[in-house]
C-alpha cells in the first residue's frame, strides 16, 4: 500500500464539551475532503469526557484515521511531539477540534506546495465563528509573506501577522520538524508566531485567497480580558502568584534573537536583522513586558526581601521557596535582557542589583545599583543597599 502524502495531526482534550458538537463537526470536515490521500493520528490527551466514544462513533469506520490516548494529560505540547512522531508523509497538518475545513481545504494546499517548491507553508483565509458556526468576522493577512528575500518574509511575520493563521495551514514535514519543537521553549509567550517566524527563513508561506479555514473564536478572544486573565490562562492558576517570577515575553523575544544568530544568514544580515527584531517586538508587546516586567520588581524588591537577606546563607529555611541558586541565576539572566528592551524601566537596574546580591555577586550588584542612581538618584532603597554593598566591599 502506497504511503499517503499527508499526515494530519489532530490533538484533542475535552472534545465532549457542548455535547461533542466542536470535534465532531471537525471530524466530519476532514471527512468531506475532496482530496483524500491522508491519513489522521488524533491523540485524545486523557480527557475526562466521552472523547474517544465521539471519535471512534464518528470516524472509527474509516482506515484513515488512527486513534491514541495519552495515559496522563502530559499537555499539548506532549501530544503535538507525539503526532509528529507518527508523521511519515512528505506533508503535515496540525489541526485543532475547535476549527474545522471547507472540502476544498486540503486539495488547494496541497496544490499550492506542490507547485511551489519555495513554500513551506500553505494556508487559507480564516472564518471566525462561535460554537455553533455562526459567523463573526473574515480575517486574512493583508501583507503576503511569500517575498523572495527571507529577511522580508520573517519582518513581516513579526510585525504584520495578526492571528497566526499559517500555524494552521498545510506544511512541508522535514522543515516543519526542524522548528517547532524548538520554538516551543518552557516560558515563550508566543512559539507559535516564533515558529512562523522560523519557517518564513526556510520559505515562503502561501495564502489560498479563498475562506476554506474555520476556527471558533472563544469569548477571550473577543476582547475584554485582563493581562491578570491572560497570564493565568496561558501559564496556568499560579501565573500571578508571587513565587511565579518568570518573564515570558521577555523570553519570546530573546528566542528570536537566538534563532537568528543560529539561522545561516550573513554577519551583516544577522546583525541588522537582531537589530530590527528588537525594535518590532518590543512595541508591539510593550503593554505585555510593563506588565511583566513591574511584576517581577515588584516581587524581587518586595517588603519581605530585607538587605539583610543579602547573603543567601542567611536567608531562613523555607521562608523563600524560589531562591533557587539555578532559579536566580536564570532570572538574572532574563532580567538583563529586560533591560535590554526596556532600558530605563524604573527600578530594573535595582532588581537586577537584588539577583547578584542573592548570588554573593556584589561588587557587580553594586554597579547596577549606581546605575539606577545615575536614572533615579533620589531613590533611598538604592541609597541604602549602595551603602550596604560598600561596607561588604
């Protein structure tokens, strides 16, 4: 039997929810394919619902599809890694159960690679719809992404791509695997658009110019939510706690960064390239990496961290959970690239001061202290520690 040409990837957990109505009416899309050489690995992530019943009652009769159920709800990531470890085929396709395919869908982004050997990436215009299909708004990118110079392409991702719909298109497989798994990095905001960003270096990304895309636009998206909201829902309950310091869009763009140093471009290009990429991120996410930022100084300089605390022999057992010489050593890390991005952001030179302190590093902790009393030198905090840091000197 001859090996399909595309493999569709189809992560699933709690496809129960509104009664089935999302994964089926997806399942059924894939069905209605006018062009059929695929197959489909769903892998149910332990839903606790009747998620196998409505795959298995749904597609169970086609050879096509083949069916697997994690053992633990490891993630999405888990179950991604896993679907692509099933790909064989010279295409791949994620594909999520709250979008679903206009029968012409695959046939056309087949088309469009198979006719171009530069794309890396085909995909259609995208319908928002709520659960119950009906419509809310078209959205297409209206900058193209399919530019000769790579350079060109990768900007354009950067600063022009809105909903990341070529993340939902078709794709060649042995590019795909090369970036995706490294652009989904512990504490990203965003790989999605970090992998896009990656496959526009590789080649081109296609736009059918035709709605062939459907994809439920859930009430968050809609607009209304909180960056307290946002956080807790991309990272999780403890994303506000104060023992979760961490910085992820801070760490999105410093993976961009890596990645083009890593990429085969010219000194010249890479230079200029980082360059621009800095400049684009940090607007474009400045509400984001305030908000992350301040948090994390507000909980490193915080009432409970006395200079007394300075040492970390001295700080009582249990009492700070999270200073974790590896931990400290990491933030420290991403907090000097905060103040890459974000320079003159009151008190940052004073946090980053605080890590070295805790790490016994105090001859550099003093010179972010004299920093930011270069920016603020009414500041009686960094008066004090500057103080402090001399008589330890």
């Amino acid at each position: 039997m001859a090996k399909p040409l595309l493999t569709i990837g189809m992560p699933v957990y709690k496809g129960g929810r509104n009664e089935g109505l999302l994964l089926i009416r997806s399942l059924e899309s894939l069905l209605a394919q006018t062009f059929t050489d695929f197959t489909v690995v769903i892998v149910n992530n332990d839903s606790p619902d009747n998620t196998e019943e409505i795959v298995l009652n749904t597609v169970g009769h086609d050879s096509r599809f083949v069916y697997c159920r994690n053992a633990v709800n490891y993630g999405y990531l888990f179950s991604l890694h896993r679907l692509f470890m099933h790909c064989t085929t010279k295409y791949f396709f994620i594909f999520h159960f709250d979008t679903y395919l206009s029968p012409k869908f695959v046939e056309k982004c087949v088309n469009a690679l198979e006719k171009d050997p530069s794309a890396v990436i085909a995909y259609s215009y995208c319908q928002f719809v709520d659960e119950y299909s009906n419509f809310l708004e078209l959205y297409h990118d209206s900058f193209p992404f399919d530019q000769d110079d790579p350079v060109d392409r990768y900007l354009g991702v950067l600063s022009r791509m809105g909903w990341c719909t070529p993340y939902h298109g078709i794709t060649r497989y042995n590019i795909a695997a090369k970036h995706l798994f490294r652009a989904a990095r512990t504490n990203n905001a965003a790989f999605d658009n970090e992998y896009l960003a990656l496959m526009a270096l590789e080649g081109k990304l296609i736009q059918i110019n035709l709605p062939l895309f459907f994809r439920v636009k859930d009430s968050y998206q809609r607009g209304g939510e909180s960056l307290e909201d946002r956080y807790e829902r991309l990272y999780g309950k403890h994303a506000n706690r104060q023992d979760a310091i961490y910085l992820p869009f801070c760490n999105f763009i410093k993976d961009h960064c890596k990645d083009i140093i890593n990429f085969d471009l010219p000194l010249e290009k890479k230079d200029k390239l980082i360059v621009d990429t800095l400049n684009i991120l940090s607007k474009k996410y400045h509400i984001n990496l305030n908000y992350e930022i301040e948090r994390v100084i507000k909980h490193i300089i915080s009432g409970d961290f006395k200079h007394e605390y300075f040492d970390m022999n001295a700080v009582p057992a249990g009492k700070y959970k999270f200073l974790d010489l590896a931990f400290l050593a990491d933030l420290s890390s991403e907090l000097a690239y905060a103040r890459i991005l974000k320079p003159s952001f009151p008190r940052i030179n004073l946090a980053q001061a605080f890590l070295y302190m805790f790490l016994g590093y105090h001859k550099e902790a003093l010179f972010f202290v004299e920093q930011e009393l270069l920016v603020n030198p009414n500041d009686k905090l960094a008066q004090s520690i500057k103080q402090s840091l001399h008589a330890k000197l």
